[in-house]
C-alpha cells in the first residue's frame, strides 16, 4: 500500500511540472525571437533605412525594393547572393559583403515580421 500511494503521489507532480513547461516553453522561444528581431531591428534602422526607408517600408525611389513583409528565405537568399556577388548591385554588394549569416538572419526576420504592402479584396 505505502509504495502504492508514493507512486500515486509522483504522477501528479511528474504532470505538473511537464505542463508548466509545455506552458513556459513558447515564452522562451518569444524571448529568443523577441532579441533576434531587436538586433535585426538596429542592423537595419543603421545599414537599411536610409533607402529602403523606416522598417522597410518607405524607398526612396521607385527602383528601391519595399522589404517590409518580404518572405524570411527570399530576403536570406537575396542577401546571400548580393554578399557573394551573384547579384549585381553595387550598393547592396557593398552593404551585403560584411554581413555575417547571423545578421543576414536577423534581417530577414525583422523585414518579414514588418507589414507590407496589402492589397484591397
């Protein structure tokens, strides 16, 4: 009976501390995705803004890509290209060459995560 009730006794707490960290785990994700998007967001309101305006959002000219809401792999393979040189473009090579992966990373999130373009249904 005694071996009974201990096994009964370390259930219910073997569930309890699984759901507290079934429930806990997504806000460490967050946090974690929370930072990359803050470091993504300094790297372009330093590197980005300047042509490619506010969160990617306001070019200044009719030739310069709105980022804002761009897909997360199509900005990283962009950014790839343009540091390795496969895509011709002096100023984006020049801007691309010293990024290293993490910060190409980084970007890509926080442009994705931006509000882009929306069109009317």
């Amino acid at each position: 009976m005694i071996g009974m009730n201990t096994q009964s006794k370390r259930t219910p707490l073997a569930c309890k501390v699984a759901l507290a960290i079934a429930l806990c785990a997504p806000f460490l994700c967050t946090t974690s995705a929370l930072a990359s998007d803050d470091a993504g967001k300094k790297k372009a309101d330093a590197a980005c803004a300047a042509c490619h305006g506010p969160g990617g959002n306001k070019p200044i000219t009719p030739d310069t890509p709105r980022l804002a809401g761009q897909q997360y792999d199509y900005l990283v393979h962009a950014l790839n290209d343009y540091r390795k040189g496969a895509r011709d473009n002096a100023v984006m090579g020049a801007m691309a060459k010293p990024l290293t992966g993490k910060e190409i990373g980084e970007l890509a999130a926080y442009f994705a995560g931006q509000h882009g373009l929306t069109t009317k249904p």
